[in-house]
C-alpha cells in the first residue's frame, strides 16, 4: 500500500504530463470521465494523500486509498 512519499514521487514523475493533452481516459469513476479528453494539463500537484491533475476548468482528484497518519 502507498504511503504519503509515493504520492510526491508520483507526482512528480506525472509532470512531464504538464501541458500535454489528453487522448484517452480510463478508469474506475462514478462521473463521466470522457469529459476530460481533448483537455489539456495545466498542472499537477499532491496535497496530503490526494493526487491532482488540473484542467482549466476542472481538476482530477485522485485518492490512492491510503488511510492512516
């Protein structure tokens, strides 16, 4: 199971995504994730044990399921 470290070091190898363009989502979602294709990354950030990936009118919060302090 992940601890808080690997979320900074996924974040940070997630960053050359930064500007790029979606072609393709994926994934276990209750909301329509087909709406961020096309889009473009603005930035990518970490905040606690959440993983973020912005768009310019959206952000993508992604939780690795890392419960604990």
């Amino acid at each position: 199971m992940p601890e808080g470290p690997s979320i900074v070091l996924l974040r940070e190898a997630a960053a050359r995504f930064k500007g790029k363009t979606v072609r393709g989502v994926s994934g276990n979602s209750t909301l329509d994730l087909a709406c961020l294709e096309g889009r473009r990354v603005r930035a990518v950030r970490s905040w606690g044990k959440h993983f973020l990936l912005e768009f310019s009118h959206v952000s993508l919060r992604i939780h690795l399921m890392m419960f604990g302090s």
